[in-house]
C-alpha cells in the first residue's frame, strides 16, 4: 500500500477548496491575535467542529492514496464458480465466431453484424440460469420473490436508499450565468476529488467537463505521459490481432448514429488500443473474466484479461466530444472502464454489478408499479429483458449527447453506477400507459421503434412518479 | 388557433411543404397554370416568382396572398452577385465613421471573366495557394473544380490557358467565382464538413430576421488531405450531399448530416465555452451583414418573404467563413431526423409569415414574439436602427 508523507499531504490539503475555507474560519477565530500556539488551534478546532472535518479530509486524501486493487474472488462462492463457468461459454462463443468469419472469407459474404462474443442478452440470459442453480439456502424468500427473473441472496442495498440518494436531483433547477461562472472558477481551482465530486453531482458546466474529469482522475499534469503510451499503443496495432475484426465489426452500428458517425475512426482507434493495453488488468476495479488459460484454443484472452463484447464502442463514443485529442479521449475511456462500466460486465455482487442494479430495478418496478411489472411478464417481455440494454450501455443510443455526459457526470459525483437505477425505473413509468396496451413482444418493439427522445431529468422526475 | 382555410399552391413535390398545408387543413388551389389568382400561399420557384413579378405580365398580387422569394433575390443568392455585393457594401462602409461592420469572412474572391487579370496577380503572388472555381449560378456542386495552375481553366474556357494570359474568354455564358480555397477547415473524426443553417426574412426595408436553432453539418465520407493527389477526390474536399450520396462509405442513416446542437456541444466541450459564444457571434455577423449589404439593392414587398440556407465552412481556429447562400435550400429529406427538422422548419416558416393562418398588419408584425418554435428574431431593425450592436448582443442572449 503506497503512504503519503506528511509533506505529500499538505501539498494534497492545499490544492483542496475546503482546506482553505477551514483555514479562513481559523483565521477569523482569533481575530488579530498575536501569540497563537498549536494548542490554542487545536482547541479551538474541537470547538466549532474543524477538527472533525480536517480529520475526514486527511482520511480521504489517505484512502485516495492506496493503490487500487483489483477485486478478483466474491464474498459468494457460488458467483466465483458461475464466473468460471461464463467465461467458458465466452471462450465457446469466440470459437463459433472465428468459425463463421472463416466461413465468410470463404464464400466471400458482407459483414455479418451478429459477429460478436457475447451481448447484454447474452449476460442476461446467464444470470437468469442461477435462479435454478443455486441450493435454496441461497434464495431468498422463494414463494414471494419467484416471480423475478434474477433472484439471488447477495447482500443489496434497499431500493428506497437509491431513491433516496438521488431524489436531491428532483429539485435541480436552471442555473443563473452567475453560478455557473461560480461553477467554472470552482472547477479550474479545485483538485481534491471529493470537492470535484459534490460537483458532478450538481452541475457540470459543458466548456469544463473535460477539465473536472481529468482532475478527477490526476491527468491534469499529465498530458505529455498520456500522449507517449497512447502512441505506443498505437504502433502495437500494426501488428493485426483477430480481436480487431470483431471490433470493427462492432464499430459498425455507431458509425450509423447520427450523434457519433463522425467519430468513427476514433472510436475504432482507442478500442484496437484498449485491447492491447497491458495496464488494464492492474487498473480495472473488477476482474471480468477469471483469466483460465485454455488449451488447444486458438485464441487467449486479450491482454486485459477479458473479451470485447458487443457495442463496445458505446462506451468510448459520447466521450469523443470532450477533446479534439485522441489521447485525452482514450485515458478518459479507460478510466471510466476500469472504474466503473467494467461491474456492467462482472459476474459479482458488488453494489454497482450487473446483477446487483438488476436486482434493485425489479425490486423497484414489482413494488412501486407491480401492474407493470406483472402485465410484461404475463405477455412475455420481463421488465429486464426491456431495459437490459439501456443499463448495460447507459443509455447511449438512447439519449442524446448531452443527457448521456450528465448521466457520467453523476457516475463520478457518487462514484456508482445507480444512477442507472434511477433512469432504467423512470424510463418504465414513462412509458408505463404505453406498455399497459402491449398485447405481446411485437407490440413492445414498436413502441420503442417510434422516434421518441429521452431527457435525463425527464426520466429522473418519471423515476418517482408514481 | 387555425381558423383560416387557406389556398396554397406549390411547384414543389416535396412533403415537407405539402404535408404542412394539409396538415394546417388548407386547401389546394386549383387554379390554372397561366392564372395567377387563386391562392394564398404560394411557395414557388424562382423562375416562376420572376415571372410573377416581372411588370410585362402586368400581374400584381393581392393583400391575401404570400409567395416565397423576393423579386431579386439572386442579388444574395447567385454567387457572383453576392460577392459583388459585399465587396461594394464594405467599400461603403469603409467611408463611415463608425465600424460596425466585420467583413472578414469571405475569402478572396474573384469573378471571371471580368476578374481574371487580377486573379492572375493574385494566382502568381502565392503560388502555393489553392483556389475553388465555382459557376455562379449552379447548385449541388455541379461544376466546381480545385485550382493550382492556371491551365486548368482549360475546363472553362475550352481552350488553353497560359499564365501570360490577360483576358479569359469562357466557353459557356455563365460568370464564374474563383476563391481562395480554405484549406484548414475545422475537421472532426479527420473529416471536413459545412454548416446549413437556416434564416428567414420577411421584410428588407426595415430588416426583420429569423435564425433557426437546428439545422446541420455535411461531413465528407473520406478523411481530409492536402496531398495534391487528392486534389480531384470531391469526396474529401466537396459537402454537398448531392455529391457525397455517391460515396461507397455514404450512410442512409444519417445521411452524412450531424446536427447543429452536436456541433454546438462538441466545440463548447472540447474548445470551450468562450469559444463556442465567439464562433456563434461571428456566424450571426456573417448572416446579418450579408443582408444588409443586398438590404438598398433588393425589391422589398410587403407579399414576400424568404428561407435561405447559409452554408458557412468554419476553418481549425473555428472561424466562420462564407461560402454561400441558398434561395431553395433542398427541402428533400434523407432521414428521419432530416424529415423532422425541415418539417417543423416549414411549419414554423408559416407560424411567422401567416401567424393564426391569417395576414399579419403592422400591429400584428410589431407585437409578434421574439421566439416562434425554433426560430428566434436575430435582427430587427424596427426595434433600433441606430445601435447595431446593441441588438448583436441580445440576439447572442435570444439565440442562448
């Protein structure tokens, strides 16, 4: 574990905004005194709560400083075997791709855009099979939970602190150009992360985005260091990998989005990078696959220890509008992967995992609108079979640029991804009246079809709707 | 509140203007061809509002009817006539006192054949320019060609063309504008694009303008290169749509085009905020002075009004430039999106020009809103035709 020193805390300390305000407060505390000793400040710390505050501050700075480590076995055994097991389905899934690439090279046919290993359906499809895995020590109460799709004991958090958390959200209000100046001059003084945090949770003024999450993420030193391992990156894609048609391929559907076609060509670059990036698997938050070594397969594992999955792109392209250099666009990506979009993937129960904001969603629906949650199960179309492919790719392709950065935004100012609980329940109950006339799946799809645009607070005022 | 049934009458196909009549439950006229009398609304060709307007077929319109150009408009739209007009307006303006003006957004310029000689200065002072050679008065970028040496005017003139050269004879009848090509435009994903914005004005004398919120850029399909070899690639170096729809890479999607709030969204992310507000001013700059320099030439009536479409190139410093300005800007539609701009965009053409589906008088013009669906009021010299600048400042706010 790397240690600050206490002049490395200091220096950390000072380029906090908090730290500053306190020393204010101190100041004024004693007025124009002359002789002020160390136990005066103490004590009058103590007295008016700074103490308390700077003690949080340091603690914080500490915590931040410990090397990230990368959770590889959960607190539930069963989920380590079941992701063993997945990544064996994966390894099958990257045979039968290879084989029908092979296939169409042959017999010389367009692009099949089904090339790809596996798909949020597919990870779906895979959590659903632990409902009859498990030994029903495992289940919760199984005659009032059956009707869920995933139904698993791992430790949740209650669905009414989510709402709770965010609810702040209800009251945002339009801002005068004078906070938002104020915003602006918070942003560029700023580098403590919890300080940048409570600002991401609030309001990220467009022009200073890019400079709150490199601060966030202490890039803002570092461009020349960025740019250097980007390039580097970029020369070991001339050597070709197989990985890199399947990206390719992938890259495809949002070369047809009307808000990232342009950024194409980026898009594909940063990804043929990302897989070759061998600082990944220390940095990512969560191990994805268990990284088995397999014989007499073609292939391995990436270098990051996990495959590609389909619409991948997603993740890399609203990013695209915060720089005009690829470099800065590709640190950013990662770290938001390795962070964060990384537990969308991982068979886990952390909080922010696939599983668990599935849990959290249902648990929401069949509770605050159990007519919902019962009619699309009745006509076939399980409430996380409809929103599956929002949560796993934040609602990119759904939303327009704008809603989906203030979507990152609030990622960061929590440091979670429930905010896509939030969104995932109020885009439900936005088209709850809808949904309710659904005769089958057809009917459902259609719905979705029509061009409809969904705002970010539109669907977090839908959220508590009720 | 629709409580008129108004006749319309189109020389366009099109259904982004004919769905809006209906859909406003106005009817079609039925009028013959050589009648000029039985409608109300007319959105109409220029050939056809030439004739409309010329004295000879003694033909004038009624206090219940509305057409869709002014009598001259090419002195805006055709290319040479249009930069006839600026370079006279700023030699006028270039006397007052007082600079209001900035016309620093047209490339140098010059109109064949009567420009030719000064072109060939030009061309031998900077011999690592490139230039664009435009026809005049043609569209979809028929015509146009990129220009190193001057024997490539071959392609014009029909003959061979030497640098000793003083006159240029031209094989066709048509003007042609040759201008400085810029060749740093502002590339995103390594591709150039232009801006299609629209703008509206339904009265000359006093200026009254409209600018609408959406509208779009048109990337190229190919990456951006200077390599001389690419010099003839028109899908690296020309927009148009009509052009690029060619390309093996072109998408039905999205057909190429990407909004104007992405746009917005993009520079203010990646440039910033200060930037963005810079190159929005300089784009209403571009718009506004560009009328005001047709605004003593061009045949104001109280029965027109008109829709341009303003293609504006912005170069890697995110300056705007003029390249030209449409009077039938295509009002076909390549995607849905594209579909869903230009039919609220008519829709709310008509919202001003015949609010309540009725003639506005005065009064009525006066007291309209400043906002009208997307459209907001860039310019209107009613309001105070002596501070220019005021008004550019609130119409940044308006347009915010």
């Amino acid at each position: 574990m790397q240690q600050l020193d206490n002049q490395e805390i200091l220096m950390k300390l000072k380029s906090s905004k908090q730290f500053w305000d306190i020393k204010k407060k101190i100041k004024k505390g004693f007025n124009d005194q002359q002789k002020i000793g160390v136990n005066d400040i103490q004590k009058f710390a103590q007295s008016c709560e700074i103490e308390d505050q700077l003690t949080n501050l340091i603690s914080h700075i500490l915590k931040k400083s410990k090397k990230r480590e990368t959770l590889k076995e959960d607190q539930i055994d069963f989920l380590n075997t079941s992701k063993i097991k997945w990544t064996e389905l994966l390894f099958k899934n990257l045979d039968i791709v290879h084989q029908k690439t092979k296939n169409q090279e042959e017999d010389d046919t367009n692009t099949d855009s089904k090339l790809y290993i596996y798909d949020e359906k597919n990870l779906l499809a895979f959590l659903q099979t632990f409902k009859q895995q498990q030994s029903s020590a495992l289940y919760q109460n199984v005659q009032f939970q059956s009707n869920k799709l995933l139904n698993i004991n791992i430790p949740l958090k209650s669905s009414q602190q989510i709402l709770d958390k965010y609810q702040y959200l209800l009251l945002q209000e339009e801002l005068q150009d004078e906070k938002i100046n104020k915003i602006r001059k918070q942003i560029e003084n700023e580098h403590l992360d919890i300080e940048l945090e409570k600002i991401a949770q609030t309001f990220v003024p467009n022009g200073e985005r890019c400079l709150l999450y490199l601060k966030y993420f202490e890039f803002d030193h570092q461009e020349t260091i960025l740019q250097q391992n980007f390039t580097k990156l970029q020369k070991e894609c001339l050597h070709q990998l197989f990985y890199d048609e399947l990206l390719e391929i992938d890259g495809h559907e949002i070369s047809e989005d009307t808000f990232y076609f342009v950024f194409q060509e980026q898009i594909l670059t940063c990804l043929k990078c990302f897989i070759r990036d061998k600082t990944i698997k220390e940095n990512i938050r969560i191990q994805l696959q268990n990284g088995i070594k397999k014989e007499h397969t073609e292939f391995q594992l990436p270098i990051t220890g996990f495959f590609p999955f389909k619409n991948i792109s997603k993740y890399v392209a609203p990013l695209c509008y915060l720089s005009t250099k690829i470099h800065i666009i590709y640190a950013l990506f990662k770290e938001f992967f390795c962070r964060y979009f990384c537990f969308l993937h991982a068979i886990s129960s952390e909080n922010n995992s696939i599983l668990s904001l599935c849990m959290q969603i249902e648990e929401i629906i069949s509770t605050n609108s159990p007519k919902l949650f019962h009619h699309l199960k009745v006509i076939g179309c399980d409430t996380l079979k409809l929103i599956i492919h929002q949560l796993i790719y934040c609602f990119v392709g759904d939303m327009d640029p704008p809603h989906i950065l203030t979507i990152y935004d609030q990622i960061i100012g929590h440091d979670s991804l429930e905010i896509l609980v939030i969104l995932c329940v109020g885009f439900l109950n936005k088209y709850k009246s809808k949904l309710l006339l659904a005769k089958n799946y057809e009917n459902v799809q259609q719905i979705f079809q029509e061009l409809r645009e969904d705002k970010f607070q539109e669907l977090v005022q839908f959220a508590y709707k009720q | 509140m629709q409580n008129k049934k108004l006749k319309w009458k189109s020389d366009f196909e099109k259904s982004v203007i004919i769905e809006n009549f209906v859909n406003r439950g106005w009817i079609k006229s039925q009028e013959k061809e050589e009648e000029q009398t039985d409608w109300n609304v007319y959105w109409a060709t220029v050939w056809n509002v030439r004739n409309i307007f010329n004295p000879k077929n003694g033909f004038r319109l009624n206090d219940q009817q509305i057409i869709n150009h002014f009598p001259n408009h090419y002195e805006l739209t055709r290319k040479d006539c249009m930069v006839k007009n600026l370079k006279r307006f700023k030699r006028e303006q270039d006397k007052e006192v007082l600079e209001t003006f900035n016309f620093d957004f047209l490339p140098t310029t010059y109109i064949f054949p009567g420009e030719y000689s000064l072109f060939v200065e030009e061309f031998h002072r900077n011999p690592n320019q490139t230039w664009i050679v435009k026809p005049a008065a043609r569209s979809q970028g028929k015509g146009i060609f990129l220009l190193r040496k001057i024997q490539q005017l071959k392609k014009i003139s029909g003959t061979t063309v030497t640098s000793n050269m003083t006159q240029l004879n031209l094989a066709s009848k048509e003007n042609y504008v040759v201008s400085r090509y810029i060749d740093n435009p502002l590339l995103i994903g390594g591709k150039k694009f232009d801006l299609r914005m629209y703008v509206l004005v339904t009265n000359y004398k006093p200026l009254k303008v409209w600018i609408y919120n959406k509208g779009f850029g048109r990337f190229c399909n190919e990456q951006y290169t200077t390599d001389v070899a690419e010099i003839e690639n028109m899908f690296v170096h020309l927009t148009n749509v009509a052009i690029q729809q060619y390309s093996d890479k072109y998408s039905q999607k999205h057909g190429g085009k990407y909004s104007i709030d992405a746009l917005k969204l993009y520079v203010e992310s990646a440039y910033g905020t200060d930037a963005l507000n810079k190159m929005m001013d300089d784009i209403h700059n571009i718009m506004l002075t560009s009328l005001k320099s047709v605004q003593a030439v061009i045949q104001n009536d109280k029965h027109c009004f008109e829709m341009y479409g303003y293609d504006i190139l912005l170069d890697s410093n995110l300056k705007p430039w003029l390249i030209e300005i449409n009077a039938s800007p295509s009002l076909t539609t390549t995607t849905p999106v594209d579909k869903n701009l230009k039919m609220n965009l008519i829709n709310d053409v008509y919202n001003i020009v015949l609010p309540n589906d009725d003639f506005p008088d005065n009064d009525q013009k006066q007291q309209q809103p400043t906002k009208v669906g997307g459209f907001t009021l860039l310019y209107d010299e009613n309001l105070d035709p002596n501070n220019r600048k005021t008004q550019k400042r609130q119409s940044v706010k308006i347009w915010k």
